[in-house]
C-alpha cells in the first residue's frame, strides 16, 4: 500500500461495529461473564472504549470506575464524571490514596524527592519530562525532575537512571492501585476489566506491566491514537475530552504525553509510527510527512529504542 497522509483514516462506522462485536463475544462467549468494568480517567482512550462498550453491550452492563489520588488533577474526575452521566452508565467515584500509601508512602517518595531537589517539601508539586524537540535536533533523552516550589518558582534536575526508575516506581504504585480497584469490582460484578490501551502506546511501550496492562481485553490496541480521535468524534465524546492534551495524570505538576514519553507531537507522531512499523523508506516517508531525512531517521531511532527497551512489557511471563 502506498504511503500516503491519510494512510490512518478508517471508517469510524465499520470500525465501531467491529469493535462492539468483538467486545460482545469477549464478554459473553469468552468470559461468560454478564458486564464489563472500566476505569474512567477523564482522557480520550477511556472515553472511546467506554463509548464502544455501550454499544456492545447496552449502559446497564457497563461500570465505570473513576480512581483519583491526593495527586490527581481535578479536572480529570469532573470529565469523568461529565462522560459517564453522558452514556447514562452507573459510575462510581473511589478515592485511591489510602490504597496507594498503604504501599508506597507519599512521605517516603517526598523524602527521595528531597534529596534530589532540596528545596523540595510536601505540598510543592512536580513531574518529569523528556526534551519535546526531537524533530528538531539531536538531543539524548535525559529526564529532567521539574520541581515547582510553593512561590512557583521551578527547579530543574537532571536524572540518572537509579533516579527515574525510582520516581516511576512511585507513579506506577498509583497505576498498580487503580488495577487492584477495578479487578474488585469486576469480580463482585461477575465482569470483566476492559484495557485503554493503543497501538502507538501499545508498540513503543507506555503502559504499565499488571498496571493498565494488566486487563481481560484490549478492543483498542489495534488503532493508533490518530484513529482513536477519528473514533471519539464519530462516537460523539465530550468535547472537552477531545481537546484535552494527553496526560498520565500520574504526577502532582501536570505534564502532557509528549512532554513525558512521545517526545513528538501526535500530528506527526503516529504518521512517523506507521511508517516505521511497516519499514517505509525515510525520504519517502519525510517526503509525505514535510520533514527532514534526519528528523525521520530521528524519529525512527527513537521508536526503535523504544520498542526494544520494552519488549518485557509486552511478553507473557517466561516458564519453563
């Protein structure tokens, strides 16, 4: 097939019955069970897959969860909400922060904050990011701790690799959480726990192994984000949900999807995916896109990268 601009575009029609008819056989052939859980996050994935499970399987067997800490951005539970009371679903609204200081304390990740960034305390908030310019230049991918003290000054830190895997170790605690809430739920219901999972999250590895990777079914995992937003229009999301950046919500100081993982806005992003994935030549592939040879060769060094970094993430457990 040719590679071309709309290389992405999908017929969001078909594709809803399709999708719907495999939740279907999921849930009842599969499983046998009598519903589906989800988790609400107030984002455009969950939104899409709850939208999709509606028409599988009709509003009264579909729950949504919605799982905010301490931390979370409250903005992400109002569109939550806002979606649910949209589709007409039951919803509940679980606050997670004793279920995720009952493991990891919020005190003990301050402490390991503070001794990167003194002049942390708790109350101050932050996150963690990736240079966004990678089309632009080389750059190496260092983490940077953003720091934002109470007079909002901020304060930067670069992170070694002990650093980052600590402080993601603390996000994915909250991740991990939200699973154990859900999966509750599920088997009280006799459901099963539908994934929010895409394919560009799903190929290049942002998810969390038993976090939200660890679900019954994954409806999704075959579309790229571009073709979840195709999908979110023609299901009729909220508009609010359409146009929010996407965010992990994992981290106090809000920061988007590019800004922490992608390093390449999403007008781009699964364009660049597509014809890595399917080995498409660079000058052709920054012929179509309007980019440079080097940011191609850029991008496609990075998905590579990516992509072997967390091939775990995506494997069964290893046996004998």
């Amino acid at each position: 097939m040719q590679f071309k601009r709309d290389i992405l575009r999908i017929d969001p029609s078909e594709e809803t019955s399709r999708i719907s008819a495999f939740v279907q056989e999921q849930v009842v052939a599969v499983y046998r069970r009598e519903g589906i859980v989800i988790g609400l996050s107030g984002g455009i994935d969950s939104a899409v897959m709850a939208e999709l499970a509606v028409r599988a399987l009709g509003t009264d067997k579909v729950y949504g969860l919605i799982l905010p800490e301490r931390e979370s951005n409250p903005l992400s539970s109002s569109y939550a909400r806002a979606h649910a009371e949209k589709l007409g679903i039951e919803y509940r609204e679980i606050d997670i922060t004793q279920t995720v200081e009952s493991i990891v304390s919020y005190s003990f990740r301050d402490e390991f904050l503070k001794r990167l960034v003194p002049e942390y305390s708790p109350g101050c908030r932050y996150n963690i990011t990736l240079p966004t310019d990678l089309l632009e230049r080389d750059s190496f991918s260092f983490y940077v701790l953003q720091v934002q003290l109470q007079d909002g000054t901020i304060k930067k830190k670069r992170l070694n690799f002990e650093a980052f895997r600590a402080i993601t170790s603390f996000a994915n605690v909250k991740i991990r959480s939200r699973m154990i809430h859900l999966y509750a739920h599920a088997e009280r219901r006799n459901s099963i726990v539908a994934g929010t999972t895409n394919k560009t999250e799903f190929i290049l590895g942002d998810f969390c192994k038993y976090g939200d990777g660890g679900t019954d079914i994954e409806a999704m995992a075959h579309l790229y984000k571009d073709q979840i937003y195709q999908l979110a229009d023609f299901l009729g999301v909220t508009p609010e949900i359409i146009n929010r950046s996407p965010s992990p919500d994992t981290f106090s100081l809000p920061v988007t999807d590019q800004e922490f993982f992608f390093r390449i806005a999403f007008d781009k992003l699964d364009l660049l995916l597509y014809a890595w994935e399917h080995s498409v030549d660079i000058p052709e592939a920054a012929r179509v896109i309007g980019l440079t040879e080097d940011a191609v060769k850029r991008a496609f060094a990075d998905f590579t990268t990516k992509n072997r970094a967390t091939a775990h993430l995506r494997e069964l457990p290893h046996s004998l």
